[in-house]
C-alpha cells in the first residue's frame, strides 16, 4: 500500500529520493519521510499529510548524502502523524528502516523489546522491525545477520530497505509478500517498491521474489535467501517509460487514463485476433496447454473492480464457452474451504499483479491442486510470476487510484480467453468470427463514446449534489452497475449502491424518492424490455432516471430524465461501452465537489496488506 525508494551511488540521494516519492504517492499519501547518511549521521526529514509538505521541508533543509531510503505512506497500524511516517530509526539511532507491509506478532515483540529498555516513539508495527534489528546488531555486531535473525523472528508481510549509520556505502533490502525491484544503474543501486519511482533512471532491473535479500554497495549486488542460501537473479527490461507517467496536459491521471482506453484496448488486443478473426492467440497460456483442453470448471476471483470483472467474465465463460463458473472474492477465498475440483482453471485478475489477497488466494488453490491464470497489468509482478500462466493487459502504468483503462482490458482478455476456451469447445467459426469482428471494432466505438463528456459533465453538475445514488443493470451489465457505484464513492465520497435491476422492488425501492439519482445500464440486449419495466417502477416513485442506452433508441427518451447513448453492439461486449460514461460521471463528479480525483482519502493505488 505504501511506496518504497532507496539509492545509494554517487548522486545526490535527496533528489532522487524525493522525486521517486512524487511519483509513487499514488501508493499511499497519508505522510512521507526520508533519510540520508551524511558524514556518518542521519540526516532525517518527515512530513504528514503529502509529499509536498515533505518536499517543502526539504527544499528549507536539505538531505544530504549518497546514500539514502524514502517512504510515503499509507497508514494501517497507527494514526497519519509525523512520528508514525516512515524511516523508523532504532532506539540507539543507529539503524533506519522503510518498510511496506504488516508484522502480525508487533505487539509480543514490542512487549519483549519494551522489558529489555528498548523505547518507542510510534504506533506503528514497522518501528518494531528496526528495534528488533538495532537490538540484535548491538548483540551481535553483524549487520547483516542482525537483518536475517529479525525477519526469520517476524510474522506477516514485509517489504524494506535498511539503511546504517556503520555502513555507509550500503543498502539492505529485502521481501516476503511485499513487492521490491532493484534498478542497476552505472555504479549505483535504486530500490523501490514500483518501477515507476526508479524509470526516469534506469530500464534494468531485478525482480526480488519472496524470502529474498540483497545488499547493495561497493562490491555489487549480493542476493541470497533470508536464510543467507545464495540465488542467482536475471536482469530485466523495465516495459514502461517516463511519459506515460506523466500528465500530458490532462488535469488528472484518471481523465487521461479514461481517455487512454481506445489506445490501451488496440494494445491488449494486438497480436492476439487471428487475421481471418475466428480465433486468438493467448503466448501466455502456452504453458497450461493440456490444463485448457482438460477444463471442466473455471473459478474467477479478485478484488474491488476486478471482481467486477471476474462477474462479468462468469457471463463470458459460461456463454461462449459452456464452462461452469464461480467467482469469488479473492479476501474471502483463502478463508474458505474451496472445493477445487480435478479440471478446474483458476483465473486470478489483478492491475499491480500485487494484490496481497490475491496472491493469498492464487497459493491456496494451487495448493489444491488448479491450474492458475494470471491477468494482470505489471510486468514482473509477483502474480505474474507465481501463476502457472498469464496473459497481460500492456496497456502501460495506471496511475489514477480509480481503476478505469484496467477494467475495460481485463474485459477484453476475458473475452479473448472465453473464445479461446469456446473454439476448443464447442464455440462454432462463425460465432467466434462475430464476436471478435465486433471486438476489434470497440476501440474506435469507445473513442466515441468519449465524445459524451461535455454532456456528463453538465449532467454531472446537475446531480452530484445528492449523496445517494442507485445503479441497476441487468445480465452482463450487472457489474457495470456494480462498477459505476465503486467509481463514484471513490472518488466523490458519494454514497452509492449497485444492484441488479429486478432487485431494487425487494427492498430499495423503498428509498427512492426525487432526491436519489438512478443510473440504469439499458443496452438494446435481450433484457432491454425488463429494464425499462424497472424504470417504470422507479418513475413511479419520482425518482430521477439516468439512463445508459444504445444510440437510436428513441423508446427510452420517453422514460428516463436523462439518456447517455452509448454505440451499438453485441450484448457481450456493451460493459466496454456501457462502462465509459460512468467513469466520466465519477470522474466529473468528483471534480466539482472538489476532490482529490487521483488521491482518494484512505484509499491506495496497489493494495500489498491484507
């Protein structure tokens, strides 16, 4: 949840740290800190609230050295305050600590250090990670193994970077269930949670996996497990740039990356339609070949909007490919008692590929004995890695903490992997044909629908006034509903519900009234006349109809207040329609309430805790 970076080398490290933080407060804002090692002490700025008060603070006073760790972060044991951000340094002040991540067992450990004279200055369970390091390294004198005994003590997730006033040429970092990457530079050493922090720097880089550590410094990288085992580490490609972190001359991350769709749909789909579009091809799934043909049964699961998707893709798994489907939550998952069948393809979806539920959830069922598909966005991501095969989205950093690019291509791989699947079924040449004709043509169907802006943004100052909204959507369009609730309380804290249609009369309707906004999900599909039965049920009760329909349908202008039309298509594929103007609703919403449309209070980009 929190964003890490470290440098050590011949540059100035206050630079580079403070401008890895700007470009990783996404991950986490609720307070920044950083610490340099300068003729043998600590130099050591914090801040709460954003990175710029930590900038500000730093530009009075600068960090000096070579050598330094920086940490913005998002709080989970202990209050947003100056004394819990990160570094944590030892009670001694000698050794300081970045950490991302939770120690389960903190409080019988600050209980122990607490009776040997060790004081604390923070709530936090990270400060308990460097006390228990700083108390063995006065024992043993070994940094190092200090480091090793510690997190073979600790219970959780970690992932840090150790910085000593006794080593002032070297950085300790290591992992388990907490993402890191190591940037080689020429001389120097970046570490990082997020590569976006270390891109501007470097394009190569090591993927730390867990119960791994390096050190960094004078003598290179030396990696080994945490129980000092020596490991061999290839060196990869960083896939992104620097400018496609950047703004672009667009107010925020979210609307650049809400207007990046139709680029990033052609990117998730290129390569992979056969030109005669009657099937796909998926490099990613190469490796479960015989896992495919034997599939009996497919279990989806994710988190937040990927779970969405996960809904939707029960539709898509079940219609085009005839195979039985469950979708779970992935937090919810590894706290059952999955009854993972022989023939069962497990789906994991994921943006940052480091979901830390996710993650949980893909070992469970691999322990049970599924096949695992990975559907993520970052290149090297843990998910990626641990799953048996994966597809990609390639369709670059989403910055935005609202997810919004990243949903519509998880929709587009789910298609593609539903005909792919339905071809080694029973899916007929002609079937598959219309639906991934029809799929090439979303791209440029989306970048219509994005002419809706200016309308939704007047329609957007006209409603965002009211804190309760309702969403329904019937069929495939369910979870559009459910997605366009999600994207309006992230970002504009209004409180809003998704249903499916036929169950608002079992209950909400009973709230409905002149003062509620309901956005209805109405496609032309073979659930159109059902849905326009809804809004008669909500008419009827005075409450305010937004519809979202198919363009030419003159039928609905006469029910609904308002009518966003979106393009025609075939019913599996409107969620990637259906879903753009709800984005831009949240999105303007958001703004005219005034908040921060890319920060969302208490939210973070990439959730690594549980």
């Amino acid at each position: 949840m929190c964003g890490i970076v470290g440098y050590v080398g011949r540059k100035s490290a206050g630079e580079i740290l403070l401008n890895g933080l700007k470009r990783l407060e996404y991950r986490g804002y609720d307070s920044a800190g950083m610490v340099t090692l300068d003729a043998g002490e600590f130099q050591l700025r914090k801040a709460s609230g954003r990175v710029q008060r930590l900038n500000d603070q730093v530009t009075v006073d600068p960090a000096l050295g070579f050598i330094g760790i920086a940490h913005t972060r998002w709080a989970t044991h202990g209050r947003p305050t100056i004394d819990n951000a990160h570094p944590h340094v030892d009670d001694a002040g000698r050794v300081a600590l970045v950490h991302n991540g939770i120690i389960e067992n903190h409080s019988s450990l600050r209980s122990f250090l607490e009776n040997q004279g060790v004081a604390f200055v923070s709530e936090t369970d990270s400060e308990v990670l460097v006390q228990l390091i700083g108390f063995l390294y006065d024992q043993t004198g070994d940094l190092l193994e200090s480091v090793r005994r510690a997190l073979r003590d600790v219970q959780g997730t970690f992932g840090i970077v150790v910085l000593c006033q006794d080593a002032p040429r070297t950085l300790i970092a290591a992992r388990r269930g907490s993402p890191l990457i190591i940037g080689l530079g020429q001389n120097e050493f970046f570490v990082s949670s997020d590569a976006g922090a270390i891109v501007a720097h470097t394009s190569q880089v090591v993927y730390l996996d867990d119960n791994e550590l390096v050190c960094l410094g004078p003598e290179g990288m030396q990696a080994t497990t945490i129980d000092a085992a020596p490991v061999e580490k290839s060196v990869a490609t960083l896939e992104i740039s620097v400018e496609e972190t950047e703004l672009n001359g667009f107010a925020h991350h979210m609307l650049k990356e809400i207007y990046e769709q139709p680029a990033s749909l052609r990117n998730a789909a290129r390569g992979r339609l056969a030109t005669d579009e009657t099937s796909v091809t998926l490099g990613g799934l190469t490796q479960c070949e015989r896992e495919l043909a034997r599939c009996q049964r497919a279990l989806l699961f994710g988190c937040g909007t990927a779970w969405h998707a996960a809904l939707i893709g029960e539709y898509l798994f079940e219609e085009l490919a005839s195979i039985p489907t469950t979708v779970e939550y992935a937090s919810e998952l590894r706290y059952r008692n999955p009854l993972i069948e022989a023939g069962t393809l497990a789906v994991a979806i994921s943006q940052s590929g480091e979901t830390a539920d996710t993650l949980a959830a893909v070992r469970e069922v691999k322990l049970r004995g599924a096949a695992t598909v990975g559907v993520v966005n970052t290149v090297g991501s843990t998910i990626a890695r641990e799953t048996e095969a994966g597809i990609y989205l390639h369709i670059g950093p989403e910055i935005g903490v609202a997810s919004t690019k990243a949903f519509t291509a998880q929709l587009e791989v789910l298609v593609m992997i539903a005909v792919d699947l339905g071809r080694r079924r029973h899916l007929s040449t002609q079937r598959a044909h219309r639906i991934l004709r029809e799929l090439q043509q979303i791209p440029d169907k989306v970048e219509h629908a994005l002419t809706l802006n200016t309308q939704v943004q007047r329609l957007a100052a006209d409603l965002c006034e009211w804190d309760n909204w309702l969403y329904l959507g019937r069929g495939v369009n369910f979870p559009v509903a459910l997605e366009g609730a999600l994207k309006i309380k992230e970002v504009s804290y209004i409180h809003a519900e998704g249903l499916p249609a036929a169950e608002m009369k079992h209950g909400p309707i009973a709230m409905i009234d002149p003062n509620m906004p309901v956005v209805v999900i109405a496609p032309q599909d073979h659930t159109y006349d059902k849905v326009l039965a809804n809004i008669e049920e909500v008419r009827s009760r005075d409450g305010r109809v937004i519809a979202i329909a198919t363009e030419g349908d003159h039928r609905i202008e006469q029910l609904a207040d308002h009518v966003l039309f979106v393009p025609a298509t075939i019913s599996h594929l409107s969620p990637l329609l259906t879903s753009i103007p709800l984005q831009l609703l949240a999105y303007h919403s958001a703004v005219l309430r005034g908040r921060d449309v890319d920060r969302p209070r208490n939210l973070a980009k990439s959730v690594t805790v549980e």
